[in-house]
C-alpha cells in the first residue's frame, strides 16, 4: 500500500493523510495491520516518521492529522484537545432527518457486556460531547455533513444514530449491512497562531455509491 499518494498537504510540521477505510490507526486484537506499519515510509526526507495527532475509526477515511516531529505533536494534541481545530465529516445516512440543520448536544459514555463488547451510549454520566449537522442531500438515504465540536469516542456515529438515522453500514450504531460509509471530508488547523490555518479536503472514496 503506498500511502505517499494519499498525501493531501504537507509541510515542515504536520501532514494530513487521505486515510482508507479499512486501515486501523493503531494495531490492536483484531486490527493487527495498521497505519503504524506505514509510517516509515512516510518520512517524506525527515529522520523521524511522521506520529497521528488524533483517531479515525478503523473503517472511516479521509482526513488524518499527523505530526512530523515531537514539538508539532504536542502543538497538535493542544489544539485538539481545545477543540480549536475543524472537522467537517460526510456520511451517508439510513433516512433523513427533521429539519436541514441542527446540533446534537448528548454526553456519551463507554458500556461494555461479555456478550456484545464494548460501546458508546447517549448517557447523563458520560462526557459531553457536540455535533453541529447540515443536510446535503436528501431521500431514503441522505447525504449529511457532521461538525463535532468535541472529539469523544464514536461520537458522529452516536449523534447520528440520536438524530434517528444511523450511519449506512455502520456495524455498532446501525444496520451494519456493506462498508460503513463515514468520511472525514475536510480539516483546518491553526497550527500558527494569527496565522492562516492549515486545511486540506479529502475526495469521496470509490467505495461510495
């Protein structure tokens, strides 16, 4: 797999990466090969390989932030962590919602049985967690833009699923029949302050319909 091709910008501190469904950020149990297999060969001439700067679930693509040396990574997970910087997500949706706009304001909190593992509830206990959303396209499956203002585990996937339309194909959240189809479509950071942010957009993937 070259990821080189999959490069959207790149500069002396940070990289954002068109990640494919598919490929797992991290390895774990069930997701033995992963983008950290990868790394080395995204240098791009740097002595170091390039560190995510956040997560995308395994079978989301688009937009990953990455950091090219240890003081970008911290600079990154700073404005992360802040929610300073923007995330715009397209997914296609099971139905369409009320409305063309709206925020999904629910705290999410982490449950976890023997018998169906763990996942990520609309709970009072939980962390709060937002999302702004935007109709784009509307029918029996409908074409919605995500802005989480907040960075919680699943949390467009839940959000959606709150809004009564569940991402298509997600296994957890929905009907989990074919891929899931949740992309992440654009991202800016402001890696310099007063500076112009960094942002980079990501193309539909050929698995969408």
């Amino acid at each position: 797999m070259d990821l080189t091709r999959r490069i959207l910008k790149i500069d002396a501190h940070l990289m954002i990466l068109d990640k494919p469904a598919g490929l797992a950020v991290h390895p774990g149990p069930r997701t033995p090969h992963s983008l950290e297999a990868h790394l080395v060969s995204l240098r791009e001439g740097f002595v170091r390989s390039p560190q995510p700067a956040h997560r995308l679930d395994r079978d989301t693509s688009g937009c990953l932030v990455l950091a090219r040396h240890p003081k970008a990574l911290k600079r990154l997970t700073q404005l992360f962590e802040a929610g300073r910087i923007g995330k715009t997500y397209w997914a296609l949706v099971d139905g369409a919602p009320e409305g063309d706009t709206g925020v999904v304001d629910a705290p999410l909190f982490k449950v976890s049985t023997a018998a169906d593992g763990w996942r990520m509830v609309v709970d009072p206990r939980g962390k709060s967690a937002r999302t702004r959303w935007q109709v784009l396209e509307r029918g029996d499956r409908s074409l919605i833009a995500f802005m989480p203002e907040t960075g919680r585990t699943h949390q467009v996937r839940v959000h959606a699923a709150t809004l009564g339309t569940p991402i298509a194909g997600d296994p957890v959240y929905g009907a989990g029949q074919g891929p899931m189809l949740l992309h992440a479509r654009e991202v800016m950071v402001p890696y310099v302050e007063g500076g112009v942010p960094v942002t980079a957009v990501a193309p539909l993937p050929e698995h969408w319909p």
